[in-house]
C-alpha cells in the first residue's frame, strides 16, 4: 500500500495540475491543514529537478500567503475558529502558557517554526491572537519558510537520483522518519 501511495504521489506530481495542488496545499498547511507540505514537495522535485527552484519558490509564496490567513483567523476569528483548531490540535494548555513566551520572544518562535517541524499553522494563528506586529511577522516568515523550500530544493537538486533510489528503496523507513519529526514537531510545540 505504501508503494502504491507513493508510485500515486509521484504521478500527481509529475501532472498538469501538480503545482495548483501543491500551492494550495502549502497555503492550507500554513494555516489550517495537519500534514506537513514537504510530502507533495519532494515528490514533486524529484519528479523533475529542473523545477526545484520554482516548486521551492511557489511553496514559499503560498505558505507566507497561507500564513497570512492563519494570522488573520488569530486576530479576527480567535474566537470563533482559531481556538477550535488549537483545541483540536489538543494545545490549549500550552497555548495559555505560549502566550507569555510570544510577547517576549514572539518573532525567534517565528522564525524557529517556519523552518522546523513545528507546525506552522499554530504559530500563526498565535501571532495574530497575541497581535505580533503583522508586518514583522511576514519579514520573518519569509526567510525562515524559504530557507526550509530552499534547502530542501537544493538537496533535492543536487542529489535528486541517488535520493530517489534510496527512497524508492528504503520507503517504509523514509515515511517512517518523516511522521518521526512531524510527530517530534507536535511535542516540541506541545511541551513549550
């Protein structure tokens, strides 16, 4: 079944509609959606490593879009929506305890969570709630959101077919280590 997905994954990559999901999936991870981007990503790359640097480049846009909206839905629909998505996320306790932390550090978290695991999604709707100056939080996110694409792209590119050969190979191991950091992610979130 793994394999499947994955043979799955690596044809919608390579479709005409590859780079509208990708987009739009990248812009509801940032705000709303529970599983990491760099799922369709490194597919995506490996599919055609000419690509990279424009995969990398749409990815950071609608992420810093989607982060946009998850600051809005912090500071217009904390209410409403922001605390059902933290509640379900189960980081309500944390969160209460987070927001101490964000008004002394709130623009380092920011840039530690765009390039980590640590989903994204929280945070941005934790910069809007704790009203974090919206203009600093988008000149943060971009380089921390970018330099996490980027890195990925240049690994991919560089190294794209022997990557895909180990992947190919070792699947289970290499899906088991990305649910490893996202589930790492989640902790380190969830223990601050």
């Amino acid at each position: 079944m793994i394999k499947r997905l994955y043979d799955w994954t690596m044809e919608k990559a390579r479709s005409p509609a590859s780079e509208k999901w990708l987009g739009a999936l990248s812009f509801a991870e940032s705000s709303f959606f529970p599983i990491p981007i760099d799922i369709m990503l490194i597919p995506m790359i490996l599919a055609d490593r000419l690509k990279a640097w424009r995969l990398a480049t749409l990815t950071l846009v609608t992420s810093v879009l989607g982060g946009i909206a998850g600051y809005a839905i912090g500071a217009l629909l904390f209410e409403t929506v922001g605390r059902s998505i933290i509640e379900f996320y189960g980081y309500t306790e944390q969160y209460t305890a987070f927001q101490g932390l964000y008004h002394e550090y709130g623009i380092l978290i920011v840039l530690v969570a765009g390039f980590t695991p640590i989903p994204f999604k929280i945070v941005t709707i934790a910069s809007g709630a704790v009203a974090l100056d919206p203009l600093l939080f988008i000149l943060v996110s971009i380089p921390a959101r970018g330099a996490r694409f980027y890195l990925v792209a240049a690994l991919l590119w560089k190294f794209g077919d022997p990557i895909r050969t180990f992947i190919e190979k070792r699947l289970g191991l290499v899906l088991t280590a990305f649910m490893v950091v996202g589930i790492a992610g989640f902790a380190v979130l969830k223990y601050i």
